[in-house]
C-alpha cells in the first residue's frame, strides 16, 4: 500500500514539475516574441529616420487629427509605424534600460492594450497606453501612461531602477515623442503608492489624470513630491506638462510605482547628469 502511495505521489510531483517548466517555458517564450516584436518596431522607426526626405514611402505628409481636434501633420520617423498601426499615439523612452516603446491611445477602450500587443493580438505584455483623459496637446495636462511591471523586465518593469536615487542622478530625463512633437521631461518625484478604498483620505495620484487646474495642478504636484523617495529640488509651475509613468508594484496589495516628470522647452533644453 505504502509503495502504490509513494508510486501516485511520484507522479503528482512529476505532473506539477512538468506543469510548472511549461508554464515558465511558455512565459519567457512568449517575452520573447513580444521582445523581438518590439525590437522589430525600433528598427522600423530607425529606419524611416534614416531614410532620405524624398524617398516614396515617407516623402508623403501624413496629417492626422490629435486629441486636442487640431489636425498635425506625422513625424517622418513615425510615419511607417502609424501606418502600421493607426491607435500609436507617441514613443516613450528611458535611456539605459528596456524602456523604449511605442505608447498607444484608444480613447473609446482605455484599456484596449492592457493584454494586446501592438498587432492587436492577445498578449500578457500588452503595450503601455495613454489614459483616455489626457491631450498631449494642452500643456495644463497630467499625461499618464500605465504600462505592465513584467517579471521578465519588459514594458515598464524597469520604471523600478528609480527606486535608486543614484540611477535617478545619472537618468533625470524621459523621452516621450507623440506622433507629431519630440518632447524631453525632466523628473521631480519617485513614489510608491496603491489604489485606495473609495472612502480613503490618502493622496491619490490617480485622480489627477489629464487637464488639471491651477489649483489642482498645484496639488497634484505638492502630493507627489511629498511621496518622493528622495528629494528632488524642482517645482513645476502651472503651464508645464506633465507626465506620470506607472506600474505594478508589490510592495502592497494593488501597489503602484509612479515616475512623474515636467516637460522641458525644447529651446531651453539641455541635459545633465
């Protein structure tokens, strides 16, 4: 009896070890793909940056309407990968790590490539998204992007580096590009925080998502600066937009970590480290 026992046990353990090596088969396969999906979409880009100004498949002006209604005419680097796919709005990107994406906005489904990919096809990575809510043409905006923390680094998994002030020091700027306008942001808080009940008084940076008032522009940054992990001696001033990065976070049930930045004039920029 005892040796029909060990004989099912060896068996369930064996199932549960196989079941297991697949499942992470399958996940870091997967990663993977999206990975070389990705990679694919960079050179992509790369090339019709480098591609000269009179050649056939971007020498035509591409003209699309932008949130704020006015019409704006697409990027020569961006003009292949809109025509790949119509809901990329921007590209967003974080020197030193993976982050380096196309940023989608689907203003009618928020959270269409919240499990999609940048072929519209089911993927856990999915792509990281704009809120509905934001303009990137209004500069009296909170920009916020949501892309996924993976454990096998992807997406914005690496937004974590900043939990190190000395990786801040040496990566202080954000490069988010929409479809029609480079644009550098210049970071003022690093935070950890979660989704709250309802009924909580804490600060909730998600209730500040898109155009803000003076007064709640304000407030948004006061909050977010107070949450810094260290201290970062730059005050936004109304009239400069805004971009918040988010992801998982497990310090917490439903935790949240948050890289906020200002927008730097693209005349006044120059970076340091």
């Amino acid at each position: 009896m005892k040796k029909v026992v060990l004989n099912i046990l060896i068996v369930v353990f064996a199932l549960i070890f196989i079941g297991c090596g697949w499942y992470l088969f399958s996940y870091y396969w997967d990663a993977k793909q999206a990975g070389d999906e990705i990679e694919a979409l960079e050179e992509l880009v790369e090339e019709s940056e480098s591609e000269p100004d009179d050649a056939s498949d971007v020498s035509e002006p591409i003209e699309i309407i932008a949130p704020s209604g006015e019409k704006k005419s697409v990027l020569k680097k961006y003009k292949k990968l809109y025509k790949k796919n119509n809901d990329v709005i921007g590209w967003v990107k974080v020197d030193d790590t993976p982050i380096n994406y196309p940023v989608m906005y689907t203003p009618d489904d928020n959270e269409y490539y919240l499990h999609r990919n940048f072929d519209k096809k089911d993927d856990s990575n999915g792509m990281p998204f704009l809120d509905a809510a934001c303009d990137p043409d209004d500069p009296n905006q909170n920009l916020l992007i949501y892309g996924h923390h993976m454990r096998s680094g992807m997406m914005f998994a690496h937004l974590m580096d900043y939990e190190n002030e000395s990786f801040y020091k040496k990566h202080k700027i954000i490069h988010f590009d929409t479809l029609y306008e480079q644009g550098d942001y210049e970071i003022i808080s690093v935070f950890r925080s979660q989704v709250f009940p309802v009924n909580s008084d804490a600060f909730k940076y998600y209730d500040y998502i898109g155009h803000l008032s003076k007064k709640r522009y304000e407030e948004y940054v006061d909050g977010v600066q107070k949450l810094s992990l260290y201290k970062i001696d730059i005050k936004p001033e109304y009239g400069e937009q805004l971009l918040s990065l988010v992801t998982c976070a497990y310090h917490v049930d439903e935790g949240r970590f948050v890289v906020v930045a200002r927008k730097i004039p693209q005349e006044s920029y120059t970076e340091t480290e």
